[in-house]
C-alpha cells in the first residue's frame, strides 16, 4: 500500500458498535464520527448525568433537613405555642360572639329541646329572658354613670381648690407666711408633676405597644392551654406528663371518642351536651353533671371507666364516672393529675392524739381531699370486698381509733389463722385467733356473753332513764361504756357447720339491739350472701364499707338494698387499681361516699400499730381500770427473750420445733409473738438471732444444749458491752 493509502486509511473513523440484540430485524440508523467527537459527547453526557446526581443529592438533602427540622421536637414545640395562641384568640372570638348573641343559652335551650325536656327548655328560655333584661338595663345606666363619673371628678377638684385657698388664708392669717407663697408652692408642685409625666410619657408611648402586645399574646395562649386542643402530630416526647384542663369541651371529647352510637350520631347533629352542673373545680379534681343523650345510661359509662380516662389524659382511677339522680344523667369527678398518688396520706394519729368514739374515728378521705370520720355511736359497720382489697386494713384503722378512746372496751373476733390484729391483744378484754373448732366455740361463748351484757345494759338504761348513752353516763364507770367489737371473716363463723347458726343469731340480736346501748360491731366479711351473712345483718348496719365486689348482690348487700340500682357501686371498683379504696355509706351526710382509706401497717420490720396501742394502753393504766370497771387493765408485758422463754420451756431432750410453740404460747400467752406461732415461725426466729436449727426427716428439732450455749454467747457479749 502507497503512503497515499496510509494517509487516507489513518483519516479513515474508528467504527463504534451499538449493542443491538442478534434476533431484531430492524435496520438501525447510524452516523460515523472521529474519536475526538465520540470523546466530546462522552465528556457532555458525563457532565449532564454527574449535574444530574448533584442535583439529586441536594434535593434529597434539602428533602432530609426539611422533615428534620419539621419534626424535630422544638420544632413541634413552637408550633404548638403558635397553635395555642390561635386557639385562645378564637375561644376569645367565640366567647365574645356568646356574649353578643346569648350563644349559652341558645345552645342550651336547643340542647334541652333535642332531649326533649321541656323543664329545661322553659328555664334555659327564662334565663335567657333575664339576661337579655340585664344586658338592657346596663345599656340603660351607662349614661348615668358616665355623668356620676365626670361629676365625681369635677367635685374633687373644687374640693382641691377649696382646700388649697383654704390653707392659703390659714397661713395668711397666722402670719406663718403669704397667701401667695402657698398657691405658688402647689403650682409649683403640679408643675414637676406635669414635667414628670412629660419625660415619661415618650419612652411609655414607645413600650406601650410592646408592653399591650405581649399580654395579649399570653393571655391568648393561655386561654388556648385552657380550652384549646393540640393535634396529635405536634406531640412531643415531652407531652406525656402535661396534665390537660377537664372542662365541658374535654368531657364532651371524651365521650365521643367511646364511639357509642347515640353520642356520636347527638353531637353529629352539632348539638352541645346538656352539662347541668357545669365543669368546676371540686376539691382535688373537677366535677360535672352531664345529661346524657337518649339510649345510653351513665351505667354504660362506668363500665368503660379505663376508655373514658383516656380521653381525659388520665389513669383510670382519677376518673370517677357515677349514675346521677337519674339513669341519663352522668355524675363525673376526674381528679387532677397525680393528685390520687399520695393515697389518704399518714394516718393523722399515728404519734399522739386520743378519740372520743362518740365523735367518730379517722377513716380517711374522700377523693376531694377532705378528711372523713366514721361515726360509732348508735351505729354498726358492715365491711367486705374482694380479698386483698383492703377491708381488713379498714378495720384495722376503726379499732386503732377505738383504742384511742380510753373509756372504750375492745373485743376481736379473728375465725381465722392471720396475724393483721395480733398486736391488739394486749388492749382487747377478749380476743380470739384461729380457725379451729374449739376456737369458734370460744368465739360463739363470747358472742353469747355480749348478748348478755346487751340485755343488762337495756336495764341499766331504764334504770337511769336515758333513751341511749350518752358521753357523760359512758364516762361514769357504770356498765354503760363504749364497746367496739369486731368479727373479722364473719362468713368463716358463721358457715361453721356446728356452729354457724346460732352465731348468725346471735349476731342478728346484738346488732339490732345494741346500738343504743353503746355497743358497736363491725361484720367484716368478703361478699355477703344469703348463706354467707343474715339479711337482718346488713339491714341494720348503719355504716357499710364496700371494697371493690364482684356483683350488684354483694355491692347490695354492703350499702343497703337498692345501692346499685341508685347508682352507688362498688362494682365500679378495679380490683388491684382501687386498692384501698371504698364506696362508704352512712359516713357523711351523702348517700355514698368514695373514700380512700388510711393505712396501718402491722407487718414486723414497720410496725405502726404496736405504739398506737402502747399510747392507748398508757391512756387505760392512767384513767386506772380497763373501760367498764370490772376488769383490771392489762398489764403492758415488758419485752421478752425468745432464749431465756426457750430455756425455761425445754427440758433435756431435743424436741420439735411444732411442739415447742405451744409451749412458748403458753408460758407467755399475752405476748403477741407468740399467739399462734408454729414451728417454721419459730425455726425463722431463732434463725434471725443465729440459731440454726437442723432438719432430720423433715422434722426441725431443737435442742436445748444448741440453745443454751447461744444463751452463754448472748450472756458474754453483754457483758463484753457493759465493760
């Protein structure tokens, strides 16, 4: 080949193939170019998809930040505070086109008409009637007390000019000085006061706008916190301790969002709830009376208590929806926030104090806060719920106040193996522990001892002419002082299959009988039943204590026939959530009454009980006999050592633990240790004071030479200590 070949092959252009599939008929389009133009387009397509990427990377960054800042929580926040101020400029507006228009009433008297209540369709009509009148009779008086102002003010000037030429001529006459001097000095003086408003009045001017703005601003935020709702988008991790206003709005939200049909279709139609006790502040919560549309009961509401509270932004048991006078209408307390925490709070006589019983004891208080006696005299106490709910705690405060009361007589009734009342013996003429027959049977000698003493006191009445006892015969050692019983588990006794009736008999004569004759019994039991309580029982309690029970015969059987019907029920109660907590009746002037009740804790490592009875037992030895005059007061035992009862019980031989408690019981049967101690109770004891006591085919024998040589170790250590 000539170089003339060579040099028109090197112009020759480099053929690039395009990918093309082998099996496609089609004829594809092409253009030849130089390698320098296929590098030129390469570089521009290049550039074009890397501007491509970078516009990509700063969409999706500016796309990131955006949703960043927008849920960050300050962002949420500040949105939420410009929400809040908005809201309170509309509840402004919205209260100020009420004003205007009498919207209130309108929406009451449309309420009422909805229900068709005609009552209130004709009181919201006169209410409105006579706030027009009002409205039209100030309108009517701004006229006049517009002159009464401008005369006032022209009054009290000639008043100052008075006074001042009067002072003038004093001075003039008394030669103190010139007539002139004076009427010049007080202008001079209204002159600096001119001058000081003057220098003042510019930078007042150029604040007042700020000043007038910020106001306005919170006062509208506010009036939203208080009657505004945030979304829940703008919620903050912040947000959940925030405690939301309970007002008519909230109430009203929180019963829509229950989703019943009626409430939902009734504010559909824009209809307001009928509220007839408007939403107030009632001790440490807010109270409401809500007429409820027609189909739904307040029954249905309570059901749905945990439902409700959380509309409210509240635990279920800061929310108390009860039925109201009628079946329609919702009597709802929902407390402020936490404010339920704390309980009743220390029982207030915990480290001094005395009772007289025929002035109440401490019980408690109410939801509201208010502290709540329980009245004794002339009366009797029924007390139940479910186990572990707390009515054994209830007693336990009744009789902790009844010990206060040195003229007071205790007698404790337990057909049961538990130690919540061990620690009153010493206080207590008669107490018996324990669910063995021969124990029942002391219970029932007792019991038949009391309706005794009933029958003796009904002499005793007719022999001084009193119709009941008063303080002063209770205070007179006459046989006629306050006698505070209480059966505890009454249903064990009273099941007792030899027993049992004639209990429930005696039980049914005293509590009829003696409540005049200032003898008072408490029946604690778990849910009184035909079987399980006499009718003529509860009938005649005057107070009764309901835990939270499992049905409307337990919760009838507690607060009197009808209670549930009426809409006071223990039912209502969450076993566990109301722990501690009552529905009372006979306690205040209500009907029923919630109550939380103090607590007293008897357990050993926090004994609260043991110096409250100590305090009443120094109260008895000083006033010189146990209350009724015919028993000595029983001595309060100095504190025992479990070695030296051990040593003075064992003999020689190692025996078992089982056995060896009775002996203990025995040697000192008014020590509260050792009223029904066993033997595992006892193996624990010496345990805890570093006496171990082996186990031999599952039996823990205990030897007396063990006890005695920790006995000389104990000896010799004090005696170490006294050196």
């Amino acid at each position: 080949m000539d170089t003339t070949d060579n040099t028109r092959g090197a112009e020759l252009a480099t053929v690039h193939h395009l990918n093309a599939r082998a099996d496609d008929g089609e004829v594809i389009e092409g253009e030849l170019i130089s390698d320098e133009e296929y590098q030129r387009r390469t570089s521009q397509k290049a550039r074009a998809l890397a501007r491509y990427d970078a516009y990509k990377h700063d969409v999706v960054t500016v796309a990131r930040v955006t949703k960043s800042v927008a849920t960050h929580d300050r962002t949420k926040v500040v949105l939420n505070h410009g929400l809040t101020v908005v809201q309170g400029i509309a509840s402004w507006r919205a209260k100020a086109w009420d004003a205007s228009t009498m919207g209130i009433y309108q929406r009451q008297i449309k309420a009422a008409e909805a229900l068709g209540d005609r009552v209130a369709v004709a009181e919201w009509t006169d209410r409105k009637e006579q706030a027009k009148e009002r409205r039209h009779q100030r309108l009517m008086d701004m006229p006049t007390l517009v002159w009464r102002l401008v005369k006032t003010g022209l009054l009290t000037l000639a008043v100052c000019v008075v006074l001042v030429l009067l002072l003038g001529l004093f001075v003039q006459l008394s030669g103190a000085g010139a007539f002139t001097a004076v009427v010049g000095g007080v202008m001079d003086a209204l002159k600096w006061v001119f001058t000081a408003i003057a220098w003042t009045w510019t930078p007042f001017i150029v604040s007042a706008p700020y000043v007038v703005s910020t106001g306005l601003l919170l006062g509208a935020w506010r009036e939203g916190r208080k009657h505004g709702r945030s979304p829940g988008w703008l919620a903050t991790s912040s947000d959940g301790g925030i405690d939301a206003s309970i007002d008519e709005t909230t109430i009203a939200a929180a019963l829509n969002a229950l989703r019943i049909p009626q409430i939902t279709a009734y504010l559909k139609q824009g209809l307001p709830l009928q509220f007839l006790t408007p939403a107030r502040i009632d001790g440490r919560g807010t109270h409401a009376v809500v007429r409820l549309p027609a189909g739904v009961t307040a029954e249905k509401i309570a059901r749905r208590r945990g439902d409700l509270a959380t509309g409210l932004h509240r635990l279920a048991k800061e929310v108390w929806p009860t039925t109201g006078s009628e079946a329609g209408i919702l009597d709802i307390w929902v407390a402020d926030k936490g404010a339920l925490a704390e309980g009743a709070g220390e029982y207030p006589l915990l480290d001094d104090g005395v009772v007289d019983v025929f002035k109440g004891v401490p019980f408690g208080k109410t939801l509201r806060g208010q502290p709540i006696d329980a009245p004794l005299m002339e009366r009797n106490t029924i007390c139940g719920g479910m186990p572990g709910q707390g009515k054994s705690s209830a007693a336990r405060v009744i009789m902790a106040g009844a010990a206060l009361d040195p003229t007071a007589e205790l007698r404790i009734w337990v057909p049961d193996a538990n130690f919540d009342f061990e620690v009153f013996a010493p206080r207590c003429s008669r107490y018996v522990m324990g669910a063995e027959d021969e124990k029942i049977a002391e219970i029932l000698d007792d019991l038949q001892a009391l309706h005794a003493e009933v029958q003796a006191r009904g002499e005793l009445l007719v022999k001084f002419e009193i119709p009941s006892v008063t303080r002063e015969f209770a205070s007179k050692n006459v046989g006629l002082h306050p006698l505070v019983c209480l059966l505890e588990e009454a249903h064990v006794a009273i099941q007792h299959p030899v027993y049992g009736k004639e209990i429930a008999k005696l039980l049914v004569d005293i509590v009829r009988l003696g409540r005049k004759r200032a003898i008072h019994l408490i029946v604690s039991t778990q849910a009184p039943t035909k079987d399980s309580m006499p009718r003529d029982v509860t009938r005649n309690c005057s107070n009764g204590i309901a835990f939270a029970v499992g049905d409307h015969v337990a919760n009838d059987g507690l607060l009197g026939q009808g209670a549930y019907a009426a809409g006071h029920r223990a039912t209502e109660l969450i076993p566990g959530t109301d722990k501690g907590t009552a529905v009372c009746k006979g306690l205040s002037g209500e009907r029923s009454d919630i109550v939380q009740v103090y607590f007293l804790n008897v357990a050993s490592d926090n004994d609260q009980v043991t110096p409250i009875i100590d305090r009443a037992m120094t109260a008895v030895t000083e006033r010189g006999a146990l209350p009724g005059g015919t028993k000595a007061a029983p001595a309060i035992e100095a504190a025992r050592d479990l070695l030296d009862d051990l040593d003075e019980v064992l003999g020689e031989d190692a025996i078992g633990a089982a056995k060896v408690a009775p002996l203990l019981s025995a040697l000192a049967p008014t020590w509260p240790p050792y009223r029904g101690l066993t033997g595992t109770k006892l193996v624990a004891d010496l345990a805890k004071i570093g006496v171990k006591v082996p186990s031999s085919q599952n039996r823990y024998l205990v030897d007396p030479v063990t006890i005695r040589e920790a006995l000389a170790r104990q000896a010799t250590t004090d005696l170490d200590a006294d050196d």
